[in-house]
C-alpha cells in the first residue's frame, strides 16, 4: 500500500541552528512529492514540491528538499532556523494512478531561543 | 477566489444533530478534496472530486458522512447524526490535475 513515514514526531532545535526533517515514502513508482507547513490554528501551506528534474528542490522560507530515489525519501532541510519556524511539518505523496494526496503524521517542530 | 474558502471556521453542534460544511475551491480548479484531521493527528483523506468524474468516497469513514460538489465548484460535506468522534477540524483543498494542492483554512467541528 502507498505511505509516507515521517518519523520523527517532535524535533526540538535552537535558533540558527540547521533543520533536517525525514520523509519516506512507499509507493509503486515515484510519486509527487511534497512539504507542507501548518502553524497553530492555520491551514496547510505548500514549502516546496518535487515532480521531476532536479532533485534539490528550493521552496519558501528558505527550505528545500532533496529526493533521493535510491533511499525513496525527501528530507526537509533548513540552514539556520529562525523562531517563527516552530509549527507542525507534514510530508506528502501523490500518485496520478490512486489520485489522492498521502499525508505522513506530521513532525512538530519546536524552536528554542 | 484567491484561495479556497471554508465556512463556517467553526461549528459546535450537539450530538446526534446534522452538520454541512461549506467549501468553495479556487476558480479553474477542477479537482476537490476533503481531508479530516483530528487532534494530534495527521490528515485523513475522506473524498476526491476530479470534474465530472464520479467521486473517490473510499475515505469516508461511515456512512453518515456524504458530500458533493455543484455545478463543478463549491461542495458541501454532509455529517449526519454526529459523535463526538467526529470532532475534528475538516480541511478542503483544490487543485489543478498534476499541481500541489492549496488548502483552506478548515472548519473546525466540535460535537457536545
């Protein structure tokens, strides 16, 4: 069955310091990928996506997310991370064959000054 | 509209009543999704709408749950005889086939 593994569910950095978030996926043929980002009380907003081509993909706020096919993942990384940053991260998958995004269980990202 | 639009942001209803829930996607876009997410919990998928296709309902969690969409653009998510399990904040996204998804801001759903 298609999944997304995030498996870190809470990660908790201080300020300036650089960010990794880990994504796996599993899926049959290599899917859509995206990073949402979720502030408290907010909707999901889109960092950054991955079709095809280059496998560093830039997003907004200084992310961006490498695609490894030989790992099937799509790691989130940020170089120096500022307070605004904490908020909840979620992974995404999306296969033309099954026409639904696939949404991992979120990593909360705690931010300390 | 610029961006997907749910209404309302909030409801509270009393067990056993009927809700709907409001979305209207972004102009042009022609697929329409709804997606559930409880507290402390990632998104659950519940329906897909793609044209006038018929709709992927394999999400919805029971059958007191229904949508539909009119007219190729606003859709009304339908919860009949709520639990308190179905407090949850429900999320509606819309896209273009092969694009990421913009989602709005949800309604969140409180059942006493």
């Amino acid at each position: 069955a298609q999944s997304v593994t995030q498996p870190d569910i809470h990660i908790t950095v201080s300020e300036g310091a650089s960010l990794e978030l880990r994504c796996n996926y599993s899926y049959g043929a290599t899917p859509y990928l995206f990073w949402y980002v979720q502030s408290p009380g907010q909707g999901l907003q889109l960092l950054l996506k991955y079709f095809s081509g280059d496998t560093l993909v830039q997003g907004i706020k200084g992310f961006e997310a490498e695609f490894k096919r030989s790992q099937s993942s799509f790691n989130l990384r940020k170089p120096s991370v500022h307070w605004s940053d904490a908020a909840e991260y979620f992974c995404a998958a999306y296969s033309g064959g099954y026409n639904k995004l696939i949404f991992g269980a979120g990593t909360r990202l705690a931010v300390h000054p | 509209g610029a961006g997907v639009s749910q209404s309302p942001s909030n409801k509270v209803t009393e067990k056993g009543k009927d809700v709907e829930l409001r979305c209207d996607p972004i102009s042009g876009h022609t697929a329409l999704y709804w997606y559930r997410q409880s507290l402390g919990q990632g998104l659950e998928f519940l329906i897909y709408f793609q044209g006038n296709s018929a709709p992927d309902k394999s999400g919805l969690p029971s059958d007191r749950f229904s949508a539909e969409r009119t007219g190729g653009s606003v859709s009304t998510l339908t919860i009949q005889r709520t639990q308190q399990e179905d407090s949850a904040v429900y999320l509606c996204a819309s896209s273009l086939a092969g694009e990421g998804y913009t989602f709005g801001s949800g309604t969140r759903l409180t059942v006493v």
